[in-house]
C-alpha cells in the first residue's frame, strides 16, 4: 500500500501544476478582458484584447487543457469574441465582445474545474461511477449553456447593427438639417445683398427632395456642395445683369 501511494503522489503533483498552470493562464486572459472593456478609446481596448488574445492561444496550446472537451469548446468561443473586438471599429461593439469574454472566462473556469476532478478520480483507488455520470451530466449542461451563449451572441450581434443603422440614420438626418439651414441663410444673404443694390433679380429656395435612405454621409456632403456652387454661380449672375 505504501508503494501505491508513492505513485499517487507524484501523479497528483503533476496534475496540481498543470491546472495551476491553466488558472493562471486564463486569470491573464479574464484580466485583461476587463482592463480591455473598461478602457476609455479604442486603442486601449484593442491593446487589452491582444494580451488577451495571447494567452488564450497559449491556454489552448496546452495539451492538459485541450482533453477537456467542455473548457475546449468554450476557449474557440472567447478566441471568436477576441477576434471580432480586435477587428470592428466600433467601440461599444468590441466593448460587448470583452464583456463576453470576460463571463466565458468563469465558464471555462468551471468547466476545466469539473474535467481536473474527472481525471483526478481515475488515479483514485475507489473511483465511483455515479459521481463521473454527474460531472458528464454537468459538461452536457455546459455546453447546453454554451449554445445559449451563442444564440444570445447573435442576437447581441444584431442588435448592434440594428443600433449602428439607427445611428447611421440619426447622423444623416442630422446633417441634412444643419446644411439646409446653412441654404438658406445663404438664399436669405444673397437676396438682402441683391435687394440692396436695387437688383431686380433673386434667388428661390430650391425645392429638391432627398432621400437620405439611400445615400451616406459622403454623398450628402457632395449633393450639398454642389448646391451651394449653383446658389453662388446664380448670384453672381443675377450681379451681373445688375450692373
């Protein structure tokens, strides 16, 4: 019995090492999320996100950390969320992805937590099958909740664009407002000068629609400027024929 328990031992130091290991790999990770998602500009955020990024490729190089399947499948959706904040550039959105990181990163924490139970039970002398079918049950919970994760991932994503369409919008009409006031001042200051060279001439308000739907931002700004250039060309002209 002695000799039995001098093998345990150096199996049970072995597997305590490796899951420190892990803990303090995706302690790197989470922390980093949270630093990522509570910075204030993009740049930071971004920087964060690429710490976090690299050590969540080193925890699923770990060979110890890949045999488990529920943690595994959990890290490819934190290196998802990881990728998409480093790519957008949209704070609010890279922000969300953190923040979903962050809350896998205690999922994963949990699910290797079960697996490093289940492989400590196999060097036990008195394994018990009722307690490996519980931790099997509690993987197939895991990965229920994982795909409720994702479903709810998406419907974040689409929230997002739906909000991101809404600012859009909001910003175009925005511009169409202050530009056509800045018009008509111009249609007001023209006729004022006109009228007090005793021109006969003046110059009408425009009367275009627009559909802001189709066309961004650049587009309007070229619409706008072109329309300005016709007012100033007809006043000119109008000064012409008063002389």
């Amino acid at each position: 019995m002695k000799k039995y328990y001098l093998l345990i031992l150096p199996l049970f130091l072995c597997f305590y090492a490796t899951a420190q290991d892990v803990h303090v790999i995706l302690g790197k990770c989470s922390r980093n999320a949270v630093s990522g998602h509570k910075s204030y500009n993009l740049g930071n955020l971004k920087y964060y996100a690429n710490r976090s990024k690299n050590a969540i490729d080193q925890l699923v190089a770990n060979t110890d950390f890949i045999t488990c399947d529920a943690a595994y499948d959990l890290s490819k959706s934190i290196t998802i969320h990881l990728e998409s904040a480093l790519l957008t550039e949209d704070f609010a959105t890279a922000k969300a992805h953190l923040i979903k990181v962050e809350e896998t990163s205690v999922e994963i924490f949990n699910a290797y937590n079960l697996c490093s139970l289940n492989n400590g039970s196999e060097v036990s002398e008195d394994s018990n099958t009722n307690d490996l079918s519980k931790l099997e049950e509690q993987q197939d919970a895991l990965k229920q909740q994982q795909e409720v994760l994702e479903k709810k991932e998406q419907e974040l994503k689409q929230q997002l664009i739906k909000q991101n369409k809404k600012k859009a919008q909001l910003e175009k009409l925005e511009f169409v407002k202050r530009n056509k006031a800045t018009v008509l001042a111009s249609i007001s200051s023209y006729n004022s000068l006109l009228k007090s060279c005793n021109c006969s001439g003046k110059i009408n308000e425009p009367n275009e629609m627009i559909d802001i739907a189709e066309k961004n931002i650049d587009a309007l700004k070229i619409l706008y400027l072109n329309k300005s250039i016709r007012l100033a060309r007809n006043y000119i002209k109008l000064l012409e024929e008063c002389q």
